[in-house]
C-alpha cells in the first residue's frame, strides 16, 4: 500500500498533537506532509523538525518569519488552505469559524477531509454542501460523536428509509446536575474541569453550557441529512457510548469505547480501513454501568438556542456560532460571568436578518455581524 499524504491544519492543538501520536504509532503507513498553526511558532518548529513536512502554514506574520528562519528548507506559507494542495488526507484541527478556509480548500481539491472544526461546516453547510459532490471530497468526522454515528451507519444499506433517528450522547460536562441558581458564581476553573474528556479551553466551556452538543446537532444534520426533529441528545455521563442510531426496526447501533480522541482521528485516518492499533479498547471485567439521562435544558440553554438556529437555517448557525465564540471568549478574559453566556447569545440573535447565503462572503458577512452585536451585548 502507499503512504498516505497527511497535512495537519491546528497542528499543536489538542486534536493535531494526538493526530501526530497516532501517526507516530503508525508504523511508516502516513507521511505528514504539511502542518498549520496560527502563531504557534516554538511548537510547530519543534514539530517540523521531528517530522519533515515539505509545508507549513502560519498565519501571523511575525509568527511566520520565525517559522521561516527556523526552518530554512521548507514552504512556510501565509494560508492554511494551502495545506490541502499536497494532501491525501486533510485534519481540520483549527478551533472556530477559522477552520472555514481549510474546510472549502480540502474539499475543492477533492481531497479526504478528517473534520474535527464544527464551526466550518456549522456556519457555512449551505455553502460546503455543493462541495461535497466534487469528485475524492470526502468528509469523515472527528468528533467522537459524529465519528460513532458514521461508523453505525456503516450497518445500513439505505440510511435515508431505515434510520428513525440519531442519539447524540453528552457527558453533561462538568456542571452535570446543577442548578441554575447554583452556577451563578462558577470559575473559570471550574468551567474547565471537564470530568472525562482533555480539550482545548474553548470546547471546553462549549462543552459545560451544552453549547458544544447544540453544535453538535446541527453538524449531524448537515452530515448525515437528517432533520432536527429526528436528532435527540441524551446525557450520558461514562462517555463510553459515543453515540447512537435508532433505526426503523427498532434496533439501536452504538459505537462503544474508553474515551480516546485517538481512536476517531485513526479512524478519518484510515477510512474505510480501520486501525489496527486498539485506542480505547474496553476492559469489560471493569465496565459496570452505563446511564442515560435527559438534558436540563432550562438550566442549559443553549442546547435549545442551537436548536432554534439550525431550524432557522441560513446564516441563522453561522450567527449563533459566532455569537458563541465572543461570549465565551468574553468569559474565558473574565469579562462576564459563566451564567451570562447563554443570554448573550440568545440577545444577538434577535438581530439576525434571515439572510439566505449563496457565497462565501454571505458567510463571512453573516460572522462579522453577528461578532458585532454580541460585543455590543457584552456593553450592557
């Protein structure tokens, strides 16, 4: 078999440092052949020189002059869409509405795209949908969640007729069980204290509001075509059901394992090959329960309000996102409190203009205005 070409967009966040450990555990069968930061620069050299790339992208300038000091023999380059050009395998690691870029470029180029950026397929579905049809582009989700749903699809011969619905599993996040009264003077800290998964800070705070499951849902709608109605999110706090498939016939399909973000980046990896390397293998003599339980959502809103959005449609997600990623960044600067992010956003979507968008600067515009009126919010 030949090796498989791999760039890495996000290359020293969370998700690209374990994609590096994966490859590493690979056995020669990926090259890594470009990798992608912000302004990262002392991480990302010290990845280059432990992996060879032939291109690095870097999207600060002073950044990108280090980088391009450092490492002398290879591309250093401004756009992280760049990555895709060399690639087999594009891994869209990128936190927010950045990883756009990378999203469009990896599928245009007919290339695999390892999808661990939400946000890009969130905000601009009705834009990345048309590109899904180019010849090689192909998506196979990161996310733990999307990743177990695609692999129960697998079981179905006609998932349009079988599948009754899908059942997005959440671990509640570290605020499981409160009230709303009770996360009034909650920490940065505590927000950050996720019980079962290690992330980054922003999908971290996503993850305690339910922001990140919301999110969540409509990524499976534009994945997996299935309507809001027929996506349900069940808490369950093992994390060892990743998710589920009811099908017509009653069945239900889980894709079950220890919780390993390693496992789903082998998986986009290698599709329709699976690893042979067992991340997150169960030790069933271990394993005593597993629980399920409804969400609160009076007491987390933002599960609904990411409802509300992906029913609106258009550039209804790409606000709420955007809206999402000021708050949070709001709270994570200790701007406003944990309690205030779902109210922020819920205010900056009362402005939004039902715009229907056709190009990608409807998204962008769509992103610009709603960063506007939730900083605006931030003022009251």
């Amino acid at each position: 078999m030949s090796v498989v070409r791999v760039a890495i967009a996000g290359s020293t966040g969370s998700i690209g440092t374990q994609t590096l450990d994966v490859i590493s555990r690979s056995g020669g069968e990926y090259e890594v052949v470009g990798l992608g930061v912000g302004s990262s620069a002392d991480a990302v050299i010290a990845q280059a020189k432990s992996c060879n790339p032939k291109m690095v992208a870097v999207s600060n300038e002073e950044a990108r002059k280090k980088v391009a000091k450092a490492l002398p023999r290879v591309d250093v380059v401004a756009d992280l869409a760049e990555l895709a050009r060399d690639a087999d395998v594009v891994v869209n690691g990128v936190v927010g509405f950045a990883g756009l870029s990378v999203t469009m470029s990896t599928l245009q180029h007919g290339k695999r795209l390892a999808l661990a950026n939400k946000e890009s397929l969130i905000a601009a579905g009705p834009i990345v949908q048309p590109l899904r049809t180019i010849k090689g582009a192909v998506i196979v989700p990161v996310d733990s969640e999307h990743c177990a749903i695609h692999q129960c699809l697998r079981s179905s011969t006609d998932a349009q007729r079988e599948v009754r619905r899908l059942l997005l599993t959440a671990s509640g996040g570290p605020f499981r069980g409160r009230t709303a009264e009770s996360l009034q003077e909650v920490t940065i800290a505590d927000a950050l204290k996720h019980p079962t998964w290690s992330m980054g800070p922003k999908i971290t705070v996503d993850s305690s509001t339910l922001m990140n499951k919301g999110l969540e849902v409509i990524e499976a709608h534009e994945l997996f075509g299935v309507g809001f109605d027929n996506i349900d999110v069940v808490v369950h706090p093992q994390s060892v059901a990743h998710s589920m498939v009811e099908f017509a016939d009653g069945s239900v399909i889980a894709q079950l394992s220890l919780p390993d973000m390693r496992l789903p980046i082998a998986y986009a990896l290698g599709f329709p090959a699976r690893s042979d390397i067992a991340f997150g293998a169960i030790d069933w003599t271990q394993l005593s329960r597993l629980d399920f339980e409804v969400p609160d959502r009076a007491t987390f809103r933002c599960l609904d309000l990411a409802y509300q959005a992906g029913r609106v449609g258009g550039t209804a997600p790409a606000w709420l996102s955007a809206a999402n990623e000021i708050a949070v960044e709001a709270f994570l600067d200790g701007h406003i409190s944990w309690s205030k992010i779902a109210g922020v956003i819920e205010q900056t979507m009362q402005h939004h203009d039902g715009l229907v968008p056709t190009t990608v600067e409807d998204i962008l515009q769509a992103d610009e205005s709603a960063r506007r009126f939730a900083a605006l919010e931030l003022t009251k």
